[in-house]
C-alpha cells in the first residue's frame, strides 16, 4: 500500500512539473484539485480515509472569480462553500474559509488550501471542533 502511494506521488510530481511549464497557479485559472490521501484526526489519533470515506471530497473545483470550492456529491448535488481568503506568498497560493453549511451549527468547520507554484500539489487542511482532517494531493488548470 505505502509503495503504490509513493509511486503514484512520483507521478503526480512529474505529472504536476510538465503541466506547470506552461500554467502557473497564480488565481486567473479555475482549477481541479484531486485528493489523493487523506488523514482524519481526533483525540484517539489518525486514520487513513479510503475512496468511500472522502466520497465526493475527492475531487474539488476551485473557481476563483466566483470564490467558490465545490464538489459534486453523490445524485448530482453540488457542494459548495465560499473562499473568503485569497493570498499569495513564496510562490504558493493560499485559500481559506468557513464551512458555510455548517456556520452556526457546532459543527463548523474551517479550511486552508494550500497549492504549490508551478508543481501544482496541494495540501488541505480542515478543522471542526473535535477532529481534523489533512489530505495531500493535486490541482490542474481546467477551462
């Protein structure tokens, strides 16, 4: 299993630098963003969440003129919530927000995106009030 990650991580590096050459995660760009490993913490520790566990997390649209991250899960319905944070610095590209299905609930959660220039991989980090999440992986441009 750690071998096939780490194989399939190779490839999305090399993946990510040939797309890159072209492209740059600079915000003018909607991108598509693939969650390729996933952690879920809580007090008794981590977990690894498979296919089914992240459902349609596993793939996120990011689309910066309407500041929205989506995702579309299971009978077509679209999940969305709003990307309050755009910043650049030392050529990475850092979105953050507030779960907003979930904002006055106790369960609110908050997120940060964090996407590398010009390799294009991706960590996202996501915190509720008794568990957090980290998931590693990649965004491409999209049209």
């Amino acid at each position: 299993m750690m071998r096939t990650l780490l194989t399939l991580s190779a490839v999305l590096l090399f993946a990510g630098t040939a797309l890159a050459e072209d492209e740059h995660y600079d915000g003018s760009d909607p991108l598509l963003c693939t969650v390729m490993n996933a952690r879920q913490c809580d007090i008794n520790g981590c977990e690894l969440m498979d296919d089914a566990a992240l459902g349609a997390r596993k793939f996120m649209r990011v689309d910066f003129k309407d500041k929205r991250l989506t995702t579309t899960a299971f009978a077509d319905v679209t999940l969305a919530t709003a990307i309050d944070s755009i910043t650049r610095k030392d050529n990475r590209l850092i979105l953050q927000g507030i779960d907003e299905a979930s904002v006055e609930a106790e369960d609110a959660k908050a997120w940060t995106l964090l996407i590398a220039d010009p390799t294009g991989m991706m960590t996202m980090t996501v915190a509720g009030e008794e568990f957090a999440t980290v998931a590693l992986g990649a965004c491409t441009p999209v049209e």
